[in-house]
C-alpha cells in the first residue's frame, strides 16, 4: 500500500470516526460483495490446497516412503505445518463471511475489515516465517545429497516468488482495498 492509498483510508476512516459531513458514508455494495467473495474464494482454495497436501504428507509419512533428499523430520513438520495453515485459512474464510456489508454499519464494517486485514497479514508472517526456516533446512539437506536437486527447487522458489510478486499480492491488495470501496 502506497502512501496516497494510505492517506485516503485514514480519511475516509477519519470521516467515519468523526462524522464530519452530514452524508451517510455507503459503501459499493456491488463492488464490495465481489471482494468479498473474492477473498472469501481465494481462503477457500488455500485452506483446500493445505489440506490435499498435508494429507498426501501425512500418507507419505505413514507409509515409510523417504529418502535422503526428504527425511522423516521434513515430513512431519510438513504435516504439521499445513494443517496449521488449513485450519488458519478456515477461520479467515469464516472471518471474512461473517462481514455483511448492507446490513451492518459504516464502523461495524471498518472495524471488521481491519481486524481481518490484521489477522490476514499476521497469519501470512509467522506461516512465511515456518516455510523459510523449513526451506532454509530442506535446501541445505539437498545441498548435501545432490546439487542438481538444490538449484531446480531454488529456481522453482525464485519463480514462485516473482508470481507471487508480480501477480498474486497487488491481486490481494486490490481486493481487500475494495472490500471498502466507498460511493
């Protein structure tokens, strides 16, 4: 979020506290609900995803399946880290319906948009804290058992972090920006 993007909220967040006009503040209802559910879609397809993979983890687990390149340890914290992670996304998806732009008020909805926004950002911290310290240990095992391996996982992670970038993240900040969208 850019600065002018941040003065504006903080405006209109002032107007709402302050209630400075004598206008109603009304959100675009329209254009709110599309956020919603677009928000709402991309929890659901996360919390799905996780659960796929800490399943097939926890299969893999199970059945004694391993070699050098993903020990046993790797597999747990796999496991456990994406079940974390489906239920984190679960009470965001929840978090995020239960907000009812028409029939709750100016305040209700800032203040339930903030709280999510917060819950979002810190959840996505501490889960990009658990995958870089798992990365850093699964990169420097792969080192040791085979180079090749290193360099295609680095650049699968280099790639992934330019879409994330690029793509998916100003994707995020335009949907939750218009969660709020304001006539």
């Amino acid at each position: 979020m850019n600065l002018d993007e941040l003065k504006k909220s903080m405006s209109t967040l002032d107007d709402v506290l302050a209630q400075k006009s004598g206008d109603e503040i009304n959100f675009k209802s329209v254009k709110c609900n599309t956020a919603q559910r677009k928000i709402m879609k991309m929890y659901r397809k996360g919390a799905i995803s996780c659960a796929i993979l800490a399943v097939v983890f926890l299969c893999a687990w199970n059945s004694g399946f391993g070699n050098d390149a993903f020990p046993f340890a790797y597999k747990i914290f796999l496991c456990s880290f994406l079940g974390i992670a489906t239920i984190w996304y679960i009470y965001l998806y929840f978090k995020t319906k239960k907000i009812n732009i028409t029939t709750s008020t100016p305040m209700q909805t800032m203040k339930q948009v903030s709280t999510l926004r917060f819950f979002a950002l810190a959840g996505e911290i501490v889960l990009g804290m658990a995958l870089a310290v798992f990365f850093t240990l699964f990169l420097s095992n792969l080192w040791i058992v085979g180079q090749y391996r290193f360099w295609i996982v680095l650049a699968a992670i280099v790639v992934f972090l330019i879409l994330l970038i690029t793509v998916f993240l100003p994707r995020t900040i335009r949907d939750f920006r218009e969660l709020t969208a304001i006539d």
